[in-house]
C-alpha cells in the first residue's frame, strides 16, 4: 500500500457509505472501512475522530455557512444573509455530482438511530454557527437565533427535496423557495 494516495477523505466516506448500506452501521467497524478505501487505520484516524463522524463532514458546512452570512450584502436582510449562505452551500457542496451520495447518506442515516442523533447534533451546530455569523453583522441576539433557526430548517428541508430529485433543481434555488414557503406558513400561525 502506497504511502500517500489522494483523496483519502473522500475514499473513506465514501467506504464508509457503502458498507453502513451493506452490513448496518453497528456492524461495520474502522478497520473495515479503512480496508475498503484501500488505507490503513491511522489514516482514517488523521482524518475522523470516529466512525460516527465519517458521514459529517467536520466543520467544513459550518465555516461556509458563516462566510456566506459574512459575505451578504450590507443591506440584506437577516434571512437575506442566511438565505446567500445557503447559495454558497449549494455551489460549494451540493453540487449535482454530489446527489446521489446525499441520497445515499440521508438514508444510511434514517436507518441508524446513533447517526440521526449526530445528524441531530450538526444542525445545532450549523444553527449556531449562523446565529453567531448573524451577530457579527449586526444583527440582536434574538433576531440572529430566530433567522439561524429558519435557515436550518430551511435547508434540511431543501437538503431532504434536492437529494430526492433526479436533477434540475439547483439547492440554493430550492433553499430560498422553501424559506419563502416557511415566511408564509409564518403567517398562518
């Protein structure tokens, strides 16, 4: 086995994704997936603390939510901000190539409760990092919340509608449709 090979974070997941659908989560274990992206079981070490966190990514979600929040133009609004964060996400990362893998996960994930609850655990840390990316800009803490509340709901919304779909429909385009949806069911409360 060679030393380096390239995209052993990507092997790894991807590993990981096809033996959690073969044998289950609880019946897969680190070594196996390591085995299966052709690595060594340090190597998957380097890149994830554990198992569990194969399928999430890291921070990487979180750090482009807030540049995207950071990078909204001055006179948007807070869920203006949050809605060109969520664009930044769907050119970034939900990406048409990236479709079927996020259909794959999302029902690896149904599947296994201790993966539904790390999924759980991310969204509060995505809602965070946009409630704090919001306060920076300005915006009082309890406005920040609500819109960062909103944006995440927005997109597992549009995460669960763009990953069912077969192609067409871009993830920003279906993020801002579905925070317009969640403003007018607002209005009905």
């Amino acid at each position: 086995m060679a030393r380096w090979q390239p995209n052993a974070s990507e092997r790894l997941i991807l590993a990981a994704l096809e033996l959690f659908e073969e044998r289950g989560y609880e019946n897969t274990t680190v070594i196996e997936i390591a085995e299966r992206a052709g690595l060594t079981k340090s190597t998957f070490f380097r890149h994830f603390p554990d198992k569990r966190e194969v399928l999430f990514g890291g921070d990487t979600m979180s750090g482009l939510l807030a540049k995207g929040i950071a990078e909204a133009p001055a006179t948007a609004t807070p869920l203006e901000a949050v809605a060109h964060a969520l664009d930044v996400v769907g050119k970034e990362v939900f990406t048409p190539d990236r479709r079927e893998f996020a259909a794959r996960r999302l029902a690896v994930i149904a599947a296994h409760p201790e993966l539904q609850e790390r999924e759980a655990l991310k969204g509060l840390g995505l809602t965070a990092s946009m409630a704090d990316a919001l306060t920076r800009r300005g915006v009082p803490g309890l406005t920040a919340s609500v819109a960062a509340q909103l944006g995440a709901l927005a997109m597992k919304i549009a995460y669960e509608r763009w990953s069912a779909t077969t192609g067409g429909d871009d993830f920003g385009e279906l993020a801002r449709q579905t925070i317009i949806d969640l403003r007018a069911a607002g209005t009905l409360c």
